[in-house]
C-alpha cells in the first residue's frame, strides 16, 4: 500500500521539478553555482533524484533509515541523509529552497516544523509544500469521511486559511496556492469532476441508506479515498 502512495507520489515529481525550476529562475550556464535545495521527507530520494536532473545541488532528509538505505544503494541516490530536521546545525542559511511533499500533517508541531525549515533557507528563498486540504467542496458535503481524517497517520489537516495564516505567522510570504494541482490539465479536470461527484453522491447515499444517527457513527470510522491537496509556493522574508 504504502509502495502504491509512492508510486502515485513519484508520478507527480517531473511537474513539481518543473514548478520549482520556474521559480528558481536558474539554468545550466547562468552566473553563478546552481542553486541548493533540500528535500524534506524524500523517501528513497525519488525527487532528489528529479531535481538533480535540472542540474541543481539537492539533498534529502528523511526519519527512515531503510528508506534511505533504499534510496542510496538500490537507486543510487545521493545527498541523503538519515535524521530530523531540526537537528542539522550544519544546514544553517545553507538553501536556496525546501520542498516538503505530503509532510507537514505528519508532524507533532507544524510550527517548529517550519521554523526548521526557515533556519535552513538563506533569505528570500523558497518553501514549495502540499498537504491535504480541510474545509472545501469535498469535505463539506462528505465531512469527516475525507482520507485525510485518519490519526495518528495524519496529525493535521488544514484548511486554506489556516495554512496561509501559518506560514505568514512563521515568516513567509505567500507566492501561490493551488487547490487542485495535477501534473496535466486533463487529470486536473477530471479531478475535479470525479472528487465533486463522488463527494455529493457519498454523501447522500451513506445519509439516506443508514440514517442521520448510523451516518454519524459512520464518519468516525470509516475514510474514503479521496480529498484535495493543496499546494503552496512560499518565500522566506529577511530577518525571519
């Protein structure tokens, strides 16, 4: 299950790379050294691996000592390293940008989270996240059923506002916000359809087959699979 979350996850690397390039602004022959990047929660390295193809400096952090051991030896990967965030003293104001792909919710404090990531980036750079989405279409006609609602798998979940006051509150600014990234139009569309379809057509099934008192009890057990992502761009102001 989990190889299949990153299988789907992998899927997506080629467009994400693409986003962060385009921010970045830099390509091989600029003036200058490519610029560093950091990979927040990478996993085997599969987007490090991604991000090194545009020719950029990149490494990768993760808590799993057999992912990274995947990564390194089996795929080939290097710049990973094996550990928490907060405690790479040697990572002061060292890069360019952080991504964090379906991360932030996995940790028991967002707010440090990222404080640590702030402490790693030289001013003025960028923090390229996504993480389930709170509060929209889906949640409100299916509430609480969204897969995103599953403890302690998911610690967080929020919504649009929330995550922007956040990231305000921890010194960043808010460069763009998508509710419905894809990596082609087409599967942005359909998704769009297929997430609003389903969301209605759960809702008033599971309502009106079990009843409002067996609906409740349904909501605190079971998730479906599906619910929106939401994916930010952010920079880090000076001085933060």
């Amino acid at each position: 299950m989990f190889a299949d979350f990153e299988d789907r996850m992998a899927a997506d690397f080629p467009a994400k790379a693409r986003v962060v390039a385009h921010h970045l602004g830099w390509r091989p022959g600029n003036l200058g050294g490519p610029p560093r990047i950091l990979d927040v929660g990478c996993g085997k390295g599969f987007f490090v691996r991604e991000l090194s193809r545009f020719g950029f400096q990149v490494e990768g952090i993760d808590l799993s000592a057999t992912a990274i051991k995947a990564g390194t030896e089996k795929w080939g990967i290097s710049g990973l390293r094996v550990g928490r965030l907060e405690f790479q003293e040697d990572w002061a104001d060292r890069f360019d940008a952080v991504t964090a792909w379906a991360t932030i919710e996995h940790t028991p404090d967002p707010r440090a989270f990222l404080k640590s990531i702030s402490r790693c980036l030289k001013p003025g750079g960028y923090l390229f996240l996504d993480t389930g989405l709170a509060g929209d279409f889906i949640d409100r006609y299916a509430p609480g059923l969204i897969q995103w609602y599953d403890a302690p798998q998911h610690l967080f979940v929020f919504s649009r506002s929330g995550l922007e006051i956040l990231l305000k509150e921890s010194g960043f600014s808010i460069i763009s916000c998508d509710t419905s990234f894809e990596r082609t139009k087409t599967r942005r569309i359909l998704k769009f359809l297929r997430n609003r379809l389903l969301a209605i057509a759960s809702s008033f099934l599971f309502l009106f087959s079990l009843g409002p008192k067996a609906y409740g009890r349904m909501r605190m057990e079971a998730k479906l699979p599906f619910g929106s992502l939401i994916f930010i761009v952010a920079r880090l102001g000076p001085g933060s």
